[in-house]
C-alpha cells in the first residue's frame, strides 16, 4: 500500500513539472477582446488590458491595443512586439464581434478560442451593433476596467433571467448540435453607455436577426425555468400592469402521429402584480388581468415561433426536441419540414399575489 501511495506521489510530481509556469508580473493579461470585419478578408483585433496607476489604488484605465491580420494568432504576435510584457489569454472573460463579421460566420474565427486551452468555455460571446472596437474605446466604465464591466455587465442579467444564458461552450453545442441554432446577447453603444438591446440570433454559425428586449424576454420564458423579470400588459381599460415573475415552468410534448409532427408547448407562470398604473381597484381586476397576460403571452409566443418559421432559425431546439422523441430522425428532413410544423403555444398564468392595496 506504501508503495503504491509512493508511485502516485511521484508521478504528481513528475506531471506538475510539465507545466509551464507563468508569473502574473510578467504577463500581460486582459479580460474583454474584440473582433471586427476588415479589408481584403481580414480581420481586426482590438485587446484592452488593464493599467494600474501608481500611487492610485483602486484606479485603473485601460491600454488599447488593435491590429490587422488574417489570423488571430499572427495578430497577437504583432501585439507582444509592442508591449514590455508577452499577451496571455487566460483571464479572457468576454469576447466581442463586430454585426458585420458575425453576418458572414463565427465558425473560423471561433476556432481560436475553442483550440486555447487557457481560455474558459464559460466565456460569455457577444454581438455589438456597430463597430465592436468602437465600443471598447468608448468611455463607459469610468473607473472600472472594461472587460470586468462588460462581464458583470452580462452575468448580472443571465443570472436575474433577463438574458438566455449562451457562453462558448453553448454556442458551440448548439452550432454542432442538430435541431437547433444559436444565439448571443446584443450590445449597444448609446450615449457613451454600453446596454443590451436584445439577442442576436443565428443561422448555423452568420448573424441573420436580432430580437428586442421584450421579445427577449419572451424567448427566455419559452426556453426553461426562470424565477425572475417583470412583465407589462395593457389592459382593455387602458391602464397598465406589472407582474413579477416568481416562477415559470415550459414542457413541450411532441405528437408523432401527423406528418410533420404537431409540437405543443405548455408555459406556467406564477407572478405577483406589483404595478397598477390606473387601476383602482386590482383585486376586483384579478380575472382580466389574469386573461389579459394569457392573451398576450399566447399571442405573442406564436408570433415569435412564427418568425423563427419564416426565418429558417430553431433557437428554440424544437428538432432537438423531435429528435429526441423520434426513431429515425433526419435533419435534412427536418429543415424542409420545419416551416410547416404545427406549433401550439398554452399559456397558464397564476396570480400569488396582489399586493397590500385592496
């Protein structure tokens, strides 16, 4: 038994002696990059590293560094040529594309990231509407430094049910995955402020539309389980109302006695209504404000999946999901039949709460 304890000692040794040490002070680390379309198939790189003041802890700014290339690797090495200290990639925690050259595909350019093995798969991917180097020039974190905003920024609203969660490892999946198609959040620059308008969404691996916030909303309801957000109806009257969501459960079921299948999918949601602009008496309100929220829920979920039909885009996964519950599954078959599947959104809204005004 002390021999073998001994071996596995030695060899823990023998494989931490592999590593090849690295030492923080003599690296140069960042933690947001950004990726833009340039000329003659090319593309632009643009790196924003930290740099600390002396004398000023706390205050940080941040060193741009942008180049042109065809290949992301050969772009680095023109960057260490400028720098006191080689580029390391290993607390890469944002990647930004450029609307342009995420139109043309992500697949090639995605290639450095997946072959890194310093670089995490929970990496969070985004879409910039515009220039992404733009927008990491832009002074929109005051004191902060830019890749730790930017990935609070969208871990913050992942984390609150607000945006559908994709980092590489995801994207990845759901681009090799069959059945289903990927999407990213989408930033924009406005005012010298960096917000996300909504969610890009994709077509294997090009950009081909973008959703707003509500429909953002929307979808992430229609993908799983989320426990947060608020929700605006109109009601008939004119006035308006807000509901908390504190729960929300889709199951989908697939009926594969018609040709193509008829997929039905069941939303629950529980909320509490914490907003009633104009309406007086909310708890006489119950029923219409609870049949007003199923009305527009349904309504608005078939449009989404509706332009997800005409699109050709499953962000959804409903082949996935078909394919999971089918013998014999094809996806050549799958595409050509997807716009004529039969699709039925029900939506079930409980109302827990009304609030302390009677």
């Amino acid at each position: 038994m002390k021999r073998i304890l001994f071996l596995l000692l030695a060899i823990c040794f023998l494989l931490t002696g592999c590593v090849k040490q690295q030492i923080v002070d003599r690296i140069s680390l960042f933690m947001v990059c950004a990726m833009d379309e340039a000329p003659n198939e090319q593309i632009e790189l643009t790196m924003a590293m930290p740099k600390f003041q002396a004398g000023k802890p706390g205050a940080v700014s941040n060193l741009l560094q942008s180049k042109v290339g065809h290949t992301a690797k050969t772009i680095k090495d023109l960057m260490d040529m400028q720098v006191d200290r080689p580029i390391n990639s290993g607390k890469l925690s944002v990647l930004l594309y450029g609307k342009d050259l995420a139109a043309k595909g992500l697949a090639i350019n995605l290639d450095v990231a997946l072959r890194d093995a310093q670089i995490s798969r929970r990496m969070y991917l985004a879409i910039v509407d515009g220039n992404a180097k733009e927008l990491l020039q832009a002074n929109f974190s005051s004191d902060a430094e830019k890749g730790i905003f930017l990935y609070n920024l969208l871990d913050t609203n992942v984390r609150s049910g607000l945006v559908p969660r994709q980092t590489l490892h995801e994207f990845e999946y759901a681009y090799l995955g069959k059945g289903m198609d990927p999407f990213l959040p989408l930033l924009k620059l406005q005012n010298n402020q960096v917000m996300i308008a909504g969610l890009a969404l994709f077509k294997d691996d090009k950009y081909v539309m973008a959703l707003n916030e509500k429909q953002m909303r929307l979808m992430k309801l229609l993908l799983g389980k989320v426990k947060e957000g608020v929700l605006e109806a109109k009601l008939d009257d004119g006035s308006y109302a807000a509901l908390q969501d504190v729960g929300s459960n889709v199951s989908y079921h697939v009926s594969k006695q018609t040709k193509p299948p008829k997929i039905t999918i069941n939303l629950s949601l529980s909320g509490e209504l914490i907003e009633s602009r104009g309406l007086r008496f909310p708890m006489e309100a119950k029923q219409r404000i609870k049949d007003r929220y199923e009305k527009d829920l349904t309504a608005n979920g078939m449009g989404l999946i509706q332009l997800f039909k005409e699109a050709g885009i499953d962000p959804l996964g409903l082949g996935d999901f078909v394919r999971s519950k089918t013998r014999n599954w094809h996806e050549d078959e799958w595409k050509k039949e997807y716009r004529t599947v039969d699709v039925k959104l029900h939506v079930k809204v409980k109302l827990r709460e009304m609030g302390i005004r009677k």
